[in-house]
C-alpha cells in the first residue's frame, strides 16, 4: 500500500482470499501473504522494504 | 458490537490521532463471489461497511462514503483508502477482519501522512517506474 500512495504508477489491492475462492484458486494461494504482480504470482510470505520493493519492480521490469 | 477491544481502540484512537489530512474510505458495495462454505451466513458488504465506520468513529479525520457497484471496482465489498478523497489505488477487497483490520488502519495512516514513510531508497527506486504496476497482496484474517 505504501508504494501506491507514493508511486501514481502504482496500484495496490489487498485481497481477503476467503471471500474470493475462485481468483484466490487462479493465483494459487496456499499460504498468505501471496504476492501477485501484475496477475502473475511472485512469492509468499512477508519482506523486508527494501527486498519488496526490488521484488516488485524487479518482476515489473521482468 | 465493536470492530475493537478496549486496549485495541484506545491505540488505533491515539495512532489516528497523527493523520496530518483527511482520508475518506469509499466502501464499494456489489454482487458478491460465493464464499467458502460456512462463511455464507456473514453479510461481508454489511460488515465490511460496520468496520470502515467503526474507524471513522475514532478519528474525525477519517470519513466514510457508500457507493454501489462503482465504475473500476472488480469485486464487491471493497475499501478505497482515498488520501483527501484522491483515488490513490489502494483497495481492500473483502471484508477487513482480524488481523486485517490492522492491515486497514496502516493504509489509513500512511494515506494520512503528507509524506510516505518508505525510505529515500524505496522512493527512488519507485521513482523510476514509467509503466503502469499492480501488487496484489492476497491475505486472510487469521
């Protein structure tokens, strides 16, 4: 949430998997936090700022 | 019934007591995705609309607006944090339960901020984006 207030190119969404089975099934949650970038999941669990911030932008550019 | 016990709401009273601007929640209220089996029986668009003004119960800062099935919203109920109204792009989708409702009050603190609390570093590197990026951050309230 944190880039998106700071980056107008960014768009954050969180998304409580329980009420969405069918997306929560598209994009593999088994575990949460899921991060998906762009529709595309990236990996579980929580990250340090500064290694979210490479990972995003990084899977971004990727 | 309160979205917070006791000690919980006196703390996210005294850390909404800092937002240095207005933030509105818009709550999006839609058809909903069956959930779960044994989740059918939670009303998530009514709850999720007793949470955002359970928030803004705590800070006359934080102001809640209602709308139904609004243009650029996929899936209903849904939370816009909106710094002064401003579309930031920054939603929850579902209902903000939990563990989520802390996930909810850091949104509302960071859209009350006139400057991010990422590191220079962070800023920098978001700087750089020249394409459009959506994170979405899938989560569950226990």
């Amino acid at each position: 949430m944190k880039c998106a207030f700071a980056s107008p190119h960014v768009r954050a969404t969180a998304i409580e998997a329980n009420a969405f089975p069918r997306l929560a099934e598209e994009m593999e949650v088994w575990a949460v936090p899921r991060i998906v970038v762009d529709g595309v999941p990236q990996w579980d669990g929580a990250a340090p700022e500064p290694v979210f911030v490479a990972r995003v932008l990084g899977a971004s550019f990727g | 019934m309160a979205i917070l016990r006791p000690e919980e709401e006196a703390r996210a009273r005294e850390l909404l007591s800092a937002l240095e601007r207005p933030v509105e929640l818009l709550v999006a209220l839609g058809r909903e995705e069956t959930p779960l089996p044994g989740a059918r029986d939670v009303d998530f668009g009514a709850e999720t609309l007793r949470v955002a003004e359970g928030l803004a119960e705590l800070s006359e800062r934080v102001t809640v607006r209602v709308e139904h099935e609004p243009e650029g919203f996929p899936r209903f109920p849904s939370v816009a944090i909106r710094p002064e109204g401003r579309d930031a792009g920054v939603r929850f989708d579902g209902l903000p339960w939990g563990y989520e409702i802390g996930s909810l009050i850091g949104g509302v603190l960071e859209a009350g901020r006139r400057d991010s609390s990422l590191r220079p570093e962070s800023l920098e590197a978001l700087a750089a984006l020249d394409r459009e990026l959506a994170i979405d951050v899938f989560v569950t309230p226990t």
